[in-house]
C-alpha cells in the first residue's frame, strides 16, 4: 500500500482479531458455525445503536436519550404493533421511526436554540421520555408483536451447517451500507466530519453548523426508532422499560470504533468492528463461564485499552500523513 496512513485505519478489526484470537485458544467450540452466527446477530442490533451515537459524537456531542427514545417511540405506538391490531404493518413503524426522528430534533433545538450542552440536553430528555412512557403505559406491557415485523428481527432466511443467515443481518448490512454512504459520500456527511473537527472554521466557511447538529440529532433520534422496533420484536413485548442501559452500551460501541469524543473522527465501519468486538467478548466470556461481574469489568479494561490504542494509532496515522513526500508541482499555486 502506497500510503501507509490507511494501515492505521484498520485498529478496530486489529484488536477484534487479536480478541477473537483469544478465545478460540482458550474457548470451547468459539468458532463454530452456530456460535458465529449468534455473535453476529447480536452484533447487528449494537451496530444500530452505536451508529445512532456516532453520528451526534461525530458533531462533537452526545446523545444519552437513545435507549429512552426506543422505549417512548414504541410504547406510544404499542396498540399498533402487536398481532390484534388491524392496521397496515408499515404504519407502525413509520410512526415509531417518525416519533424518534421528532425527539432528536427536540434535542437538536435544545442543544442550538437554548445553548444547552449536548449532554445536558439528551440527559433531561432521557428523563422525560422515560416519564412520559411510564405515564402513557404505567406498569403495563404490550405483548405479542406482530409475526412479520418479529420476522424483520428473528427471521431465518438460509441455514449452512449450524451458521444461520438471518433477517437482522440483511437488513442491518443494508443499513450499514446506506449509512456509510450517507457519512462518506454525501455533503451531509462531510458537514457532520467538519462541524465536529473545526467548528469555528466550519462556520466561517459558511456551514450551518447549527443546523447541521440538529439534523444529526434528527438522525440519531430515527436510528434509535429503527432500532426500538428490532429490540421489541426480539423481546415480543413493548414497555417504559426498555433499553435502559443502551446510551452506554451505543457510547462503548463508538468508542471501540474508533470514535473520537472531541468530534470529527470515525466511521460506520468502525462502529461495526466494535459492536462484534463487544459480541465476541460477551460470546466468548459466556462460553468459558465466567461470571457476569468479571465480564463487566474485563469489557470496561477493553474499552479503556480500545480507545488508548485507538488514540495512538489516530497519532501515528496524522505523523504518517504528514511525512508523505509531496510531489513537484504542487505547490506552485499555493
């Protein structure tokens, strides 16, 4: 490879190796097929989560409304998405997709209109979608989703000896793709990168930063209603409860990835190493038994480790670029 900076963007898959590595020497039967499968799957749903932080961490901020939103966007709409309800199966979830889509605004608003902080904001709205869903539903719960949006997040479509090839994993795969198009390739994205890593020069070159935070709120906000509706279907069952520890499993997940809290640095691939990095761990701690505590221990040294090594690579990666040779030529209009 002509320019050894890329090599460095490649430290997420780096440590799911070695990780993953680990666990098939000391585990039992880690990498078969059915395991595999498993880890993935789940992998899938954190994937969700944590593109819905990386595009507000992206900015330079944080959403801690995530798992709130998921349960508010899909408690209002629970009368609708269990198998009684007569209703076109599309109209749910438009409308949870919608309701997330409307309170990640309301953060955006809060964050740019009323100079709230980004972690003040998201942190009263994870409040005050939590307390609205448990006055909506008290300590009810909507049971028995419909059969084909339960498809949409447990369906299998192929099984190959043991490993399964499942409807979440298509249709995240989809996701992921329309996402890193939509971060890569588009001015939106590019915005998203620059507000984040420069906001002042983002402004003076005429980037309406302000309007760019609220539109990735609006995003992640959409994310979390996409990702409230695969978790209910799981679970066949809505409730005020849901997801009440997803804002931080989303933050680990960008943050393995290689996501920078400062703004301006990560990717949707990133994101996806660290969902299975965290998927593996939890898969392969499982499978030697050991003790939930422990896990949770070992997966916060993994965080801490992931983002240091992330950093030093992001380092190396910048001190790489800027002793490229420049060519002849150049420079003659600079």
């Amino acid at each position: 490879m002509k320019d050894k900076s890329k090599l460095y963007d490649f430290s997420t898959f780096l440590i799911l190796i070695l990780i993953t590595l680990f666990f098939t020497v000391f585990g039992n039967g880690f990498l078969k097929p059915g395991n595999i499968s498993n880890i993935i799957n789940q992998a899938s749903f954190l994937a969700i989560i944590g593109v819905a932080q990386l595009v507000v961490i992206l900015t330079g901020g944080i959403n801690l409304s995530i798992g709130s939103i998921m349960a508010l966007s899909t408690v209002l709409c629970g009368p609708m998405l269990v198998r009684e309800a007569n209703v076109p199966v599309i109209l749910p979830v438009f409308l949870v997709i919608l309701f997330g889509a409307a309170v990640g605004t309301v953060n955006g608003l809060m964050i740019t209109r009323l100079n709230i902080p980004a972690f003040l904001a998201t942190f009263a709205t994870m409040y005050v979608a939590r307390g609205a869903a448990w006055l909506y539903i008290g300590k009810g719960v909507f049971y028995g989703i419909n059969d084909q949006i339960r498809f949409w997040a447990m369906g299998e479509l192929v099984n190959l000896n043991g490993f399964r090839l499942t409807m979440p994993i298509v249709l995240v795969a989809l996701f992921l793709v329309v996402m890193w198009f939509l971060l890569a390739k588009t001015t939106l994205g590019r915005r998203l990168y620059f507000t984040g890593s420069n906001p002042v020069a983002a402004e003076f070159s005429g980037i309406p930063t302000k309007r760019v935070i609220v539109l990735a709120h609006l995003l992640s906000g959409l994310i979390s209603g996409i990702a409230g509706i695969m978790y209910v279907a799981r679970i066949n069952a809505a409730d005020a409860n849901l997801g009440t520890q997803y804002h931080f499993d989303a933050i680990s997940v960008a943050l393995i990835g290689g996501a920078v809290m400062s703004g301006g640095v990560g990717s949707v691939w990133g994101v996806v190493g660290g969902a299975l990095i965290i998927s593996v761990i939890q898969s392969g701690m499982n499978n030697m038994q050991i003790p939930t505590e422990i896990q949770k221990a070992f997966l916060g040294v993994i965080i801490i480790l992931a983002v240091f090594f992330n950093a030093f690579l992001q380092d190396q990666k910048m001190k790489a670029g800027n002793d490229k040779p420049v060519k002849k030529g150049n420079t003659a209009n600079a």
